[in-house]
C-alpha cells in the first residue's frame, strides 16, 4: 500500500474517533453539524479520498483539530507514520520550542519536525 494512501486511511480512521467522541454514532448528523456532504464524509472516513481545502478546514474544526493538521500529515506522510497519529496529535496547538530533541518522544519529535517544516514553508519566498 502506498504511504499517501495509509495516511488517507489513518485520518478517516481519526475521524470516525473523533466523531464517536463527540457522541456521534452515524454519519448524517456529523455531516450536517460539520457543514459537508455526506458522501464526503464517508469517502473520507473510508481514506478513499483526501479532503479539498474547504471541506478539509469543515472537519477540523467541527473536531476541533487544528487548522492545516489534515493537510500537514498529508503533505509530510514520509516523516508522521500514520501508526503514531493520534486524536491528541490532531488537536495539540504549536508546541514551544524544545532545546533537547532526547527530552521528546518519538511522536512529539515527528510533530515538532513537522511543524518546523510547516513554519519553514509557509515563511519561505520560493
């Protein structure tokens, strides 16, 4: 399986946790409070699909994930494994800096790595 598709599947899986958390079991509802289509929702809770912007920003807030989380474990699959995201992983805000990489685990040194890529990206001119 292609990593870009094991990501896709890693976040539907996310979402139907998210979902579940919030205390809702089927889909209609949860489209209708997120504000997106209902076959939408289910191809990307399948990971048949990746989410457009729109519907992307939609979901994360609905889950209270933070804003570009979908996109940045898409866009850095290769350096977040989609066995290590987490519900937690997707809500956690931009974390300070850390001066010792040995005081990370593994997970929190991937989403550091990750969103100093992000931060680069988003800054750089080219």
């Amino acid at each position: 399986m292609e990593e870009t598709e094991e990501a896709k599947i890693a976040i539907g899986r996310l979402v139907i946790k998210g979902r579940l958390k919030m205390g809702y079991k089927a889909q209609a509802p949860f489209a209708t409070f997120a504000d997106v289509d209902l076959k939408t929702l289910r191809s990307l809770e399948t990971g048949q699909r990746a989410p457009r912007d729109g519907t992307r920003s939609k979901v994360e807030a609905a889950l209270g994930w933070r804003e570009g989380v979908i996109t940045e474990v898409l866009d850095h699959y290769e350096i977040i494994p989609p066995d290590a995201l987490t519900l937690e992983y997707m809500t956690q805000g931009p974390r300070k800096s850390v001066s010792r990489a040995a005081d990370l685990t593994d997970e929190e040194l991937i989403g550091e790595l990750a969103y100093r890529l992000r931060s680069r990206t988003q800054k750089s001119p080219f």
